[in-house]
C-alpha cells in the first residue's frame, strides 16, 4: 500500500490575485495529501510478502531461507543451496477499507494489486553463492468514492516501488554463512483528492487535485546463518534504510474559469531500515517450528517537507516549502510459522503474525488508516518434477478497528472534511510461485 509523501495546502488567494484576473471576491481552496495506503504484508507499507514459503508460514523464514527467495529474507541461508535456482512468485492482494461516521458510510473500491518477485542463485565455489532478485519492497493503493466524506483528504492512491538486489553469501564456517548486499530502488507514485471550489460566496463543484512523482535511492542488506548443531538454524538479516527523491508535478482542474495552481516540486522520503531476527527448529520431524520477530525503524519518518519550484500560497503566506509533522515510531511484528513434510514431494505451512502499527493516533488518518494487525496462513509445496516445484499460499489480514478523532493540519490549519469515524479493513492475499533446480 502507499504512505505519504505529502500533504499540501495551498490557500489564502488574496484579493489582488482574484481582482487581477477580474473574478472578484473569491476563495479557492486547494488541498493535497500525498499518502500511501498500508501494504498488505506489514504494517506501514511495507510488503514482506516475497516468497510463498515464507508467506504460507507466517513469513518466519530468516533462520530457514532454505530457497532462492532467502535473497530477500536472509541471503545467508543461500549456501544451502547447492545448485542453480531460478524463481518467481506473483501476488496478489485484495484490500477492503471501510469507513463509518457523522452518519455516512464508505467503502473503497474493490481492485486486485499485483506484484512480483523473481531471483537467481548460482552456487560458484563450495562456500559461495551468488544471486540476484527482484522485487517490490514498498507499495499498495487505495481508490475511495469521489463522494466520500474524506475526499478532500483522499480519492485515488497508488505506489509502486520497484527494487534490484545483488546479494553474494560466503560460508565462513562449516555452520555459519555471512552475506551482503546492495540494494536499488525505484518508485513511482501517483494520488488524486477533490478539492473545495467557493467563488463570491457561491459553491461550484469539486476540483480535482493530481501529484506524480517518481525517483530511486540506493541502501544496503546484510545477512547471517548459524546451525549450532543439526536441527536448529538462527537467522539474523538487516536492511538499511534507503532515501528518495521523488521528483515530479502538482497539477489542479477546476471546473470554473479560474487559474489553477501547478506546479513541480521535489519530495525526500526515507524508506525505513528493518532488522529480523528468528530461529528454525526441526528436530521434531516432519515437523520445522519458526519464530522470527521484526523490528522496523519508522521514527525516520518524523516530518515531510515538500520543495516546490514556484512560490506558491500556503495559507495566505507566499513559500516554497511545505513541511507536515508526522511522528511515526519504530514498530515490532512476531511471527510464528510452521510446516510439514507430508512427503518427499509435499510440503503444508500455516502461520500467524502479530503486527503493530507505526501510526500513532495524533497523525492517523484515512489515507492511512494502518492498525494493529492480525494475520493467518497458509500455504503449500509441491514437486512436480525432480527440480521443479510450484508454491501457493493464502493470507487473511485483519486490521483491528481504529477511531480517528484527530485534526490533519498543515502549517496548523486543519484540513476541511476531516473524515473523522471508525475504520476498518482486511485484505485477501495470494500468492503463486514457481521454481526449478539446475
């Protein structure tokens, strides 16, 4: 899902500007903020979902990271790997929001939003493997009704991010592997919300409001895998922090005749650095028990500042710089997942996570309306062929309920029709893969 990026209020044209273009008395108020809806892997907007052998069991996979997808998880865990390994996986996430309050009720608009993931590993000695995936780390959207009671806050979000991650792992030592990695990201992200439109006291229909903006950024990830003794793994894997700059434009419809402000700007988002931490035990077999917990680093994102290139009015005062309080804060998510080797050929996962919300309630709001979540599934292997194996796995995520009572406010002026209510929301995953040994 997406988070925001940014949140503009340009207001305030004073009577020399409106007289000037001989529309007398007029107030025109022009709102943007620039939010990325919840990714429907964890809290905030990330997506964990890279594998559907992690995600069938709970995404606890950082001290197993026994297949390709352990680039993402932990590429450590690829000197298990003793042949080549090509894979990819396609997801597939259907979010439902719903809103509830001042006697009106809304409800997003049904979509699917898909991803993919895809990895090599190539063992090229007997203690080193290299690989390389692709994936998208961050990303969701969200489409609300043009309607709704939060439309001057959100109609349309979409993000997609977009990231390329070399990765090689040495076996230092029988039972411990090391590995590093560096990452580069692209995202893109477009948002739409409607826009209040008074001209000499006389109410005209809503305006529309567009920002685009895309940029890359560059970060690193780090990995380790230690088997103490046979039937019990620990896991441990870092990904840094990666800032971008989203370069792009702000552009208004209006449906009178008057001026729309536009303009281009510049953006800097930091994506948050996340570690992970588990372990794998299997000496009950066919069963493997896992345990991981994740600690991702939120508070990053404490404020967003928005450069424009042109002044413009905010408020009545003529800037170039917007900047938004945010005030997240790190968040935990627990993991437990376990599988089950039915065969040779076979495997089950199930699994739960318990994941908390970075969004503290003083900047909860309905582009956003991220919650304490709680997640269960499932998921299956199977071998088709000696080297070729196809994954499946479901996820049902459950945000518990959340009450806004807050006021989104920019350069402390609150934004009209604050959405104020109850929101709640659950998505539907899926996840397909397939993979094949050289």
């Amino acid at each position: 899902m997406l988070r925001s990026i940014g949140m503009l209020i340009l207001s305030g044209f004073g009577k020399s500007v409106w007289h000037r273009n001989s529309l007398g008395r007029a107030i025109v108020t022009v709102s943007l903020l620039c939010c990325w809806t919840s990714g429907a892997g964890a809290a905030g907007f990330a997506l964990v979902q890279q594998g559907t052998a992690a995600m069938g069991q709970g995404n606890a996979f950082v001290a197993e990271a026994n297949d390709a997808s352990a680039i993402y998880y932990n590429p450590a865990g690829l000197n298990q790997i003793k042949r080549a390994q090509v894979y990819q996986g396609s997801f597939f996430n259907y979010p439902d929001r719903e809103f509830s309050g001042g006697g009106q009720d809304s409800q997003t608009n049904h979509r699917i939003y898909r991803s993919l993931t895809a990895y090599v590993a190539i063992p090229v000695h007997d203690r080193v493997v290299l690989g390389l995936g692709f994936f998208s780390p961050f990303g969701m959207g969200t489409v609300w009704p043009p309607t709704w009671a939060g439309r001057y806050i959100t109609t349309y979000s979409s993000l997609h991010t977009y990231n390329l991650n070399p990765v090689v792992s040495v076996r230092v030592l029988e039972n411990l592997s090391l590995a590093a990695g560096f990452d580069v990201m692209w995202s893109k992200v477009r948002l739409k919300r409607k826009t209040p439109v008074v001209l000499r006291g006389q109410t005209f229909p809503d305006g529309e409001i567009t920002l685009t903006g895309q940029g890359s950024g560059v970060g690193y990830n780090l990995g380790a895998h230690y088997e103490p003794w046979s039937g019990l793994k620990l896991g441990v894997a870092y990904r840094s922090k990666i800032e971008v700059n989203h370069s792009g434009s702000l552009s208004t419809a209006l449906r009178v005749p008057a001026p729309a402000p536009n303009s281009t700007g510049e953006a800097a988002i930091v994506y948050p650095p996340s570690l992970t931490m588990g372990i794998a035990y299997s000496r009950l077999q066919p069963f493997t028990f896992e345990f991981d917990t994740t600690w991702t680093g939120w508070s990053t994102y404490d404020q967003l500042k928005v450069k424009l290139d042109t002044l413009v009015p905010v408020n009545g005062v003529m800037t170039t710089t917007i900047t938004t309080p945010k005030n997240w804060h790190d968040s935990w998510a627990f993991r437990f997942g376990v599988n089950y080797a039915v065969n040779e050929t076979m495997k089950l996962r199930a699994g739960y996570i318990y994941d908390l919300t970075p969004v503290p309630d003083s900047s909860f709001d309905p582009q956003v309306p991220d919650a304490n979540r709680h997640i269960f599934t499932v998921g299956s292997d199977l071998k088709v062929f000696e080297r070729f194996t196809l994954g499946f796995a479901y996820n049902y995520i459950l945000s518990e309920s959340r009450t806004k009572s807050n006021s989104i406010v920019v350069n402390g002026v609150p934004a009209p029709l604050q959405a104020n209510g109850r929101y709640n929301s659950d998505v539907h995953s899926l996840g397909l893969s397939w993979s094949f040994q050289f």
